[in-house]
C-alpha cells in the first residue's frame, strides 16, 4: 500500500503537485456546494486574479472568434450601465458577475492539457452528485415513499434555488460521467464509482419530475452518441435508431413523469405571459436594450410608466427565457454578440473534435472526439434548456464554467522555447 501510495504521488508531480490538487478539490468542494457564499466567490475572485497574472496565457487561450464575441458582449454589458433603466441595479449585477466572468478567464491557464480538463469535469461533477445525494436523502426521510415521487418537486427549501436548477446539473453530471466512461476510466473501482454516479442523478432527475431539464435531457442524451461516433454512415444509422428511441419516449412521456399532463404545460406556467410582455418592451429599445441584469429587468418590468406589469400570480425575476434575456437587457447588439459567441465557440469545437478524429486511428478515433464533443453537448444542453428558461444561479455558473473549458481543450500548443514552430 506504502508503494502504490508513493507511485502515485509521483505520477501526480511530487508532493508539492499533490498539495495544489488537495487545495483545487478543496477549492471546488466549496464552491460546489454553495455557489452563493462569500467564500465561494473569493474563490473566483482569486481565479480571475490568476488569469489576469497570467495574461500572456489567458490571451492565448480567449483570442479567436468566440473570445472576441464574448470580450465585446462583455464590454456592451458593462456599458449599458449609461441607458439602463436602473443603472445602480445594473451596476450591482455587474459586480456580482464579474468573479464568475473573471474565473472563467483563468481556466485556461490553469487547466491546460486533457488529463487535467478531465480530473476537472469528474471532480466537479462528483461533487455536485455528493450534493444531490445528500439532498435526495433529506427528501426520503422526511417524506417517505412513495410520496417522495409526487411531493418532492413542491418540498422545501429547494437545493440550488429550485427544482429545475438541481435536476440541470443532475443531467450535467450524468453526461460527464458517461463520457469518462466512454473514454477509458481506469480500473473497475473507478468504473463502478462512475455508475453509481449515473444512477444516483438520475433518480434524482426522477423523484424532482421536472419537466423542462428531463426533455432536453432526453434530447441531448439522445443525440450524444451520435455526435461522438465517426463517419457519416455510422452517424447516420444511429440517428435513425435515436430518433425511434426519441419518439418512443415522447408518446410515453405522461407515462414516465404525470406532470407532462398537467394543463399547466399549455401557458408553461404563464410563461407565455411574461414572455409577450417582456418582448413587447424589448422591441420599444431594440438596439440598447434596458440595461444588463435581472434587477433592470425587474424594474422595466414592473415598475414601468409606459407599460402596465402583466397580471400574473407571481412577479418574475427574469423572463424566463436566456434569448429573450440576451435581447432584453442588451438590444440587438448584445444578442448578436453574445448568440455568435456561442456559435463561433461550438464551430470551434467541432472543428478541434475533427482534426482530433482524423488525426487518430481505429478505436481511437471515437475516444478523441469525446471531451471536445462532451463539452460542446454540456453547453447546448443549457442553451436549448434557455429556449424555455433562464439558466440561473449554478447553471450559469456551469455555462460559463464549460466555455473555460471549451477554451482550455482547443487551446493552441504552446511554442517551444526560442519561438520555434
């Protein structure tokens, strides 16, 4: 055991290596759990310190298409804070988003090669499934079974905020571990570590029965596999065989969560409502936009001279919708910017994932493709979920976190020393 211990200190990078990864993980566990604490958000005022430190790197990593994109969609954010209709509740929302944005920046620079992009995702997500776990524990043993089907989605106080956020990042975690599977996990432990790890978030996506995150779940489930498989033919017949899977699942989606019968999935909820009337008032200032932020929204919204509020049983944070948001708060402009970002950020992917297969041979091939391909699934899972709602508190940090990343796999290798190509 002394041995195998001393070999793997050594494979790590020594002792000091070893005490950088014990203080990461640390660092991870507490962000993971609460994303919303001070601590957490020193921590990612400290990554983006590390970023900025690090500028050379940093610059590297974000200076292609979808870095600019995101750079000046950033920039047009800060700016709105001239036209907001509540500059000071603009001003604040900027603060609160600047360590997330600042961290994302570092990931490149801290997480620069595959073996640590991977430890990363898994480690991440291993914790956020701890969480969940311990969440699910709480539910059945205060509301027994079977009640814990039917009550658990209304039961609080909600983990993440809400029911929808939690099952988000289940669905999250279930894609990762999947794909370290698919990529060779090491050792039956490790494989089992990851079943186990499927299965307790996705009975957790089960027993909350929420809607939106299970269909969109089921969609990119669903489509990963066709994705990471190389060569048309193959894509194709396993879109066929897929797409049966998929319309199998839909005739029997009342069947697998009763609340796809609910009549509220016709208004989803008054969504409807707050989306009209938020579009309304975005096509009133369809270059600017009401400045950036959901405390903006909220007071063009509601507090309005112009336009009486929507008449609806709750008040909404947000519109419920990430491409109405991007065009509400930011016009046009920030719409344009910031939706080419994502699609110059995916083209990026794609474009990495087919030199990475055709770079490779035999069984390689399909394992070469998958943290590019894992990525880009992780960031549209969250993008079509927008479709419906707002990606907010983890999830957004999760969106941002999985762009880092994005940037981090696709980074260009570094120059040997003297400049030589």
């Amino acid at each position: 055991m002394r041995k195998r211990w001393k070999r793997w200190v050594e494979s790590a990078g020594g002792g000091a290596a070893l005490w950088r990864w014990a203080l990461g993980l640390a660092a991870a566990a507490a962000f993971w759990f609460d994303p919303s604490s001070g601590l957490s958000s020193a921590i990612l005022w400290g990554a983006g310190v590390y970023a900025l430190w690090n500028g050379r790197k940093t610059l590297a990593a974000w200076k292609n298409p979808a870095g600019l994109l995101f750079g000046l969609g950033a920039c047009w954010a800060l700016v709105s804070v001239a036209w907001s209709f509540h500059p000071a509740g603009t001003a604040r929302d900027l603060i609160k988003s600047a360590p997330m944005m600042l961290a994302a920046l570092a990931l490149p620079a801290v997480l620069d090669r595959p073996g640590r992009i991977w430890v990363a995702l898994v480690a991440s997500a291993g914790l956020i499934t701890a969480k969940l776990g311990l969440d699910l524990v709480r539910l059945f043993s205060e509301l027994g079974w079977p009640l814990v089907l039917t009550e658990a989605r209304f039961h609080h106080p909600y983990l993440y905020t809400h029911p929808n956020v939690s099952s988000m990042m289940a669905g999250l975690c279930v894609l990762v571990f999947v794909a370290r599977g698919l990529a060779g996990a090491p050792g039956l432990g490790i494989r089992a570590l990851l079943g186990a790890g499927i299965a307790l978030d996705l009975a957790y996506l089960v027993v909350m029965a929420s809607r939106g995150p299970q269909a969109v779940f089921a969609l990119v489930a669903l489509t990963f596999p066709v994705v990471l498989l190389p060569g048309w033919r193959a894509r194709l017949a396993a879109a066929a065989l897929l797409a049966g899977v998929g319309f199998g699942l839909w005739c029997a989606a009342d069947a697998i969560n009763p609340r796809f019968r609910d009549h509220t999935m016709s208004t989803f909820n008054n969504r409807d409502t707050v989306w009209g009337h938020a579009k309304l008032l975005a096509d009133r200032k369809p270059v600017l936009g009401y400045g950036f932020g959901k405390k903006a929204f909220h007071k063009a919204v509601y507090e309005n001279p112009g336009q009486r509020a929507p008449l609806v049983p709750v008040r909404f944070p947000h519109p419920h919708q990430y491409w109405l948001m991007l065009y509400f708060q930011g016009g046009g402009v920030g719409f344009a910017l910031w939706s080419l970002g994502w699609l110059a950020l995916g083209i990026r992917l794609g474009v990495f994932a087919r030199r990475a297969d055709r770079a490779a041979s035999g069984g390689a091939r399909m394992r070469a493709r998958i943290l590019p391909m894992l990525l880009a699934t992780g960031i549209a899972f969250i993008l079509i979920y927008g479709i419906g709602d707002y990606p907010d508190h983890v999830i957004r940090h999760a969106q941002f976190y999985l762009a880092g990343l994005a940037m981090a796999v696709t980074l260009p290798p570094a120059r040997p020393a003297g400049g030589a190509a």
